[in-house]
C-alpha cells in the first residue's frame, strides 16, 4: 500500500480527497457491492483495520460544493410551480447553485485492502441551503452534511414555513461513477462529475409538503463539482 510520508503531500492527498468524500466513494464498483459491508462496524468485522493513506483531521473552511442543476430537474421544478431560491451562505446563479463548505474530517484507506468504507469522515456545509416553495408554503433544506457511507448520501434539515420539520434527513443520494480524476491547481483541490441524485425519502417529503406525486427517488437533480484549499 502506497503511504504518503510527506506532511505536505498527506495534506494535498487528504484534502483532494476528502473533496470526494462520499462522491468517489460511491463508485459504479462500489453500488454493486453487497450492501451488508456499508457501515464500518460490518467491514471492521472482515477486516483489521489498515494503514490510512491519508488523513485530514479539519477540512479548512473556504471550499465550496456547487450543483450545476439538470435542465429536466429546473424543466420540473416550473411544471410543479416551484420556485427554487437560497439560504444562508447558498448563492444560485447561472444554473448553478454552491454552499460553502464550513469543515469536516476524512481519512482515506486503499481501496484495495479491501476495508469498507475507504472513505470515512464528512463534510459539513452549516448555514447554507436551499428553498422551494410554492402556494404560501416554503420547504429549506439546510446543514447539509456529507456521508460517504455504502451508499453515499447527503443529510440536512427540513424546514417548512420556518419550523423544522424532519432533522439531519437524508435528503439526496450521490453517484460518483463518472465522477472525474481530481485536479489541484492555484492551491485548490477540484473534484468534478457525481451525480446528485433525490432520495426516495426526500421525495416522499416533498411530494406530500406540496401535494403531488410528481417526485421519485433517483431523479437527477445535476451535477456536482467540489472545490477545497490544500492551504
């Protein structure tokens, strides 16, 4: 197993990819895998625990996580009257929306010892998110939360008209099978290409919120693009 033995290239390594955190995770390999292994307790049990290839104790803040947004999810969002918009530190522009990364942690491991999740750790987005909202009835769904399990999934709050309705709500699922190869450049660490995909859970939500059955889990909602400092 290849170790990086270099602080500054641990710290590159950790930070490229901690940016996949939950993206590549969730490869075209990994979906075919048995979902028995998902938790690390179930993988822990087949195997000793290996050397980590990188580790990164604080994701440093400054990143962000931008959704370049699927022409059929914004197509749907018109038939059903919903108006998307921002909250917090969110910014929506040009088809795209982004939520500041404000921390997290990642350790990663060879893929290929086998040890499930290689990915372990999160990446935290506090204060930012994203509303829908039609009919006198707004839906924010905030702190959005990385998790690179088996699968790979987003959680965050969801709020209607202000009151928190359903915490730490796993709110999309992430495919990272044609995720691309990392670049760092200009002191950032760029991953480019998951899918970000509704949950079966937050389409249930949304469809009763807004009285239609027009949602299903695995609708594409765009693309994802990762952006962290390695400084």
């Amino acid at each position: 197993m290849k170790q990086f033995r270099s602080p500054t290239k641990l710290l590159v390594a950790g930070v490229a990819l901690s940016a996949a955190l939950g993206l590549s995770a969730c490869s075209s390999d990994d979906a075919s895998a048995d979902e028995s292994t998902s938790s690390s307790s179930s993988s822990s049990a087949q195997f000793a625990r290996p050397e980590p290839v990188a580790s990164l104790p604080a994701i440093p803040a400054g990143g962000s996580t931008a959704v370049a947004l699927d022409a059929g999810f914004v197509e749907a969002l018109t038939t059903l009257g919903l108006t998307p918009g921002t909250v917090g530190g969110a910014s929506l522009a040009d088809g795209s929306i982004s939520f500041p990364i404000t921390g997290g942690t990642v350790t990663v491991f060879d893929k290929e010892t086998g040890y499930k999740p290689y990915v372990q750790g999160t990446v935290f987005h506090q204060g930012s998110g994203l509303s829908l909202a039609a009919g006198g009835t707004t839906v924010e769904l905030t702190n959005f939360t990385i998790d690179p399990g088996t699968p790979s999934r987003l959680f965050g709050d969801v709020s209607v008209n202000g009151e928190l309705a359903v915490p730490s709500a796993p709110l999309f699922d992430l495919d990272g099978s044609t995720l691309n190869p990392p670049t760092i450049e200009g002191g950032e660490a760029t991953l480019q290409g998951t899918e970000v995909l509704l949950s079966a859970e937050a389409a249930e939500l949304l469809n009763s919120t807004f009285n239609t059955d027009a949602l299903a889990g695995g609708f594409l909602i765009g693309i994802a693009t990762i952006t962290v400092p390695t400084s």
